[in-house]
C-alpha cells in the first residue's frame, strides 16, 4: 500500500506548487468541497460556487464528486475519471486526482489530466489507478464494479492498461480482454515459464496489496492469447483488495516505464548486459577463466548495486557463484519456492531454449532474506551451461516489495 510522507493535505500542496493565494498553475488548480458536495473553489469554473455537485457523472457514469468525498471520508487517496480540462477548451479528457480532507467539514482536491502527462506510466501511477479502481468498486458495489471492469472501452480500460479481478479462490471475476475465461477458476495458472501468478497475486492482495511481476502477452486484435507463448513480456503489476471476498490489479509492461516504449528500466538493461558480458567472456576464454570471474565477488561480474553473474548447467548443478561457494557443485534443480515453482529447472529450460526473462520468487539480502519477486534474464553459453542474473521487483518500483508474511510450502 501507498504511504506518503506528511499529511494528505501536504502531499497535494506538494504536487500543485499551491500556497495562499497561489492555488492555480497553468491546468493544475486545487479544487474545494465540503462533504454534501457543495462547491467551496474552483479556479476555472467559479460560476459553479455554492452549487451542490454531488450528483455529477462523467461520460462513463462515475459518479466522482461522491467517490472523492468517500476518498477524503477515509483520510484521501486517488481517483481516475473523466473531466474538461481548461488547458484544452474544457474538453473532456482523462484526469487523476488526489484528494484529502481539510477537517469534519471540507476537502481539497488537484488533479492531472492525463493527455499532458501520460506518455508513459509509473509504477506509483499503476498503484494509484488500481487503488482509486477498489476505491469505486467500494463506492458503486461489486455488481457495476464489475461491469465496469469488463469493458474494453469503459474508465478503467486505457489500451494496455486495465483492470482485471478475481476471488480469494482464484475464480476470474472480470477481464475485458478475456472474457471467455470469466467465471473460471484459474488458481494453478502460470505464466509461460511457470510463475504461478494468481496464486502469487492472490497472497498479495490477501496482505494488503502491493507490487507484482509476471510475463504476459500483449492485447492484439482486442484479445489476449495466452497459448502464443513467444508474445509474453515481463510486466510490473499492483493488486489490491476489494472488500474481504475479492481482489483487483492491473499491470503495465517494461515499454509502458519508457518514452516512446522504446527502452527498459535502466537496472534492467544493465543486468541484461551484464549476463550478455558473461556469456561472451564464456564462449570466449572457457569455463576455468568464467567460473573463476563469476565466483569472484571484486570480478567484473558483481557491480556496484550489488546484482551478479550465477552459472548452472542443464541438470541445476551451480558451476560458479559469488555469494554462494558452499553450493558449488551442488544440483538446485529440483528446490521448489514457497508457491511450487522450480526456480532453476525454469531458468536452466529457458536457457536451454535460447534464453530469455524468468520472474520468480527468491531471498532478497537486503531485505533481511525476506522472498521478493525476482526479475532473471538467462542465456545459453554453450551446450553445456549457461549464465544469469536478476533484479529485485523493489529495484523497479522503489518501494520494498518482499513478502512480509510467513509463506507456507505449496506443491
């Protein structure tokens, strides 16, 4: 979950640059209401001052004026909808705001319209839609919740970006891309190379909510073909719970993080290059010179944020390892996470197949141990062994994203 330094009402004063009498900057405006929705300010429309807009709709039917009274009733958070945006003729266009209460008797508001801004989407701005999305499902109830969810050109569906939902047993409650598949119960699913990712999810949400990761394909045609195993590409997720029955997320793809979708997180690209490096030293100077650099942990394998080189052949058996000695010679294959998933059997098959990116779950040292969702990228070096390495999911979204709670074993 979302944790903001200071008060509500400073993290908006914060954004919106606003302080007495400087409460407008360019399209970016606080906004005031007291909780019966009676307009107290707003810069663009003061026409609108003292008027009751409790029972205001966007063209998708989001009541938002009673959403954002229900956020700043619960101490504030997000709301995603559609608004005129003043920057632009006052037309209608996706917006988020942020909204937190004054005291008992009014709220503030400011928001983005996301035409300016939404070139790419940050991870923070991934949490924030799926949070404002349980927000409106606790607002209008489950059944037109997920109605809404379903629609492929409803509020909570932007293109590659939408909201999916599921029960606490794994049933898909909405999708609008995969409509066939609601109602279905898809506990055991895994994506292609077998992170089970709703059973993962599932946990998540069931602790509070927080950051995933998974490979999935992409959206073509208006569907998503999950048996096209050459079209899965590593995405960053968030899920959050709705009430004690069910759960939302969405998820945004390494290209969505970047202007243009034309690059990766930069953590990424290095570890990527990094066991590229390896592979070539390998097919270069053989297995004595690689197992000795990769085992040595001031070599050029191990940088400076502390990511590094592991190799393994194709039965598990670790080759060489900089943090690991004791393990040398030893065969992992067989070793399951606490969510069943043979971690080096998947990473030694996609090796094996020319390589790839693997996410699965494994401790994170700095986060005393705790299992944390793992992005690996692995290649081949030869036809007998081969190279990789991983990134932490909290090295991508800057916030600590280990599973805190006690993970029972899971076959």
């Amino acid at each position: 979950m979302h944790r903001y330094r200071g008060s509500a009402a400073d993290h908006i004063r914060a954004r919106s640059g606003c302080c007495p009498g400087a409460c407008v900057r360019n399209n970016l405006y606080i906004y005031a209401f007291d909780y019966q929705g009676t307009t107290l300010a707003l810069p663009y429309q003061p026409q609108l001052i003292g008027t009751d807009l409790s029972g205001l709709q966007d063209p998708f039917g989001v009541n938002y004026t009673r959403i954002e009274i229900f956020l700043a009733e619960q101490g504030g958070g997000f709301i995603y909808y559609h608004y005129p945006n003043p920057a632009r003729n006052m037309t209608v266009e996706p917006k988020m705001s942020f909204v937190a209460p004054v005291d008992e008797t009014w709220w503030l508001g400011a928001g983005v319209d996301l035409h300016d801004v939404h070139q790419t989407i940050t991870p923070d701005e991934l949490a924030a839609f799926v949070q404002n999305a349980s927000s409106y499902a606790a607002a209008v109830g489950e059944q037109a919740a997920l109605a809404e969810f379903q629609k492929k050109d409803g509020q909570f569906s932007q293109g590659d970006v939408y909201i999916y939902a599921y029960d606490y047993n794994g049933t898909l409650q909405a999708h609008p891309y995969q409509a066939d598949l609601v109602g279905t119960n898809r506990s055991n699913w895994t994506d292609v190379r077998g992170l089970p990712f709703v059973r993962v999810s599932e946990y998540t949400a069931s602790n509070g909510g927080g950051f995933i990761a998974y490979l999935y394909p992409a959206p073509e045609g208006g569907v998503i073909d999950e048996k096209a195993l050459d079209t899965y590409e590593p995405k960053i997720g968030y899920v959050y719970p709705v009430g004690e029955t069910w759960w939302i997320g969405s998820g945004i793809y390494f290209s969505d993080l970047a202007p243009g979708g034309s690059a990766m997180p930069e953590v990424v690209s290095e570890m990527i290059e990094l066991v590229e490096d390896a592979a070539l030293l390998g097919r270069e100077q053989g297995t004595v010179a690689a197992f000795a650099e990769i085992s040595n942990r001031s070599g050029m394998f191990v940088d400076a944020e502390g990511h590094y080189i592991y190799a393994y052949d194709y039965n598990g058996t670790l080759l060489a390892h900089p943090y690991l000695p004791e393990k040398i010679g030893t065969t992992l294959i067989d070793r399951p996470d606490p969510f069943g998933m043979e971690t080096i059997r998947a990473l030694a098959e996609t090796a094996r197949s020319g390589g790839s990116y693997v996410v699965f779950v494994w401790p994170s040292p700095e986060e005393g141990n705790r299992e944390e969702l793992k992005i690996g990228y692995v290649l081949p070096v030869d036809d007998t062994w081969w190279v990789g390495s991983g990134v932490y999911l909290s090295e991508i979204t800057g916030v600590d994203a280990s599973l805190h709670s006690p993970l029972a074993q899971k076959g």
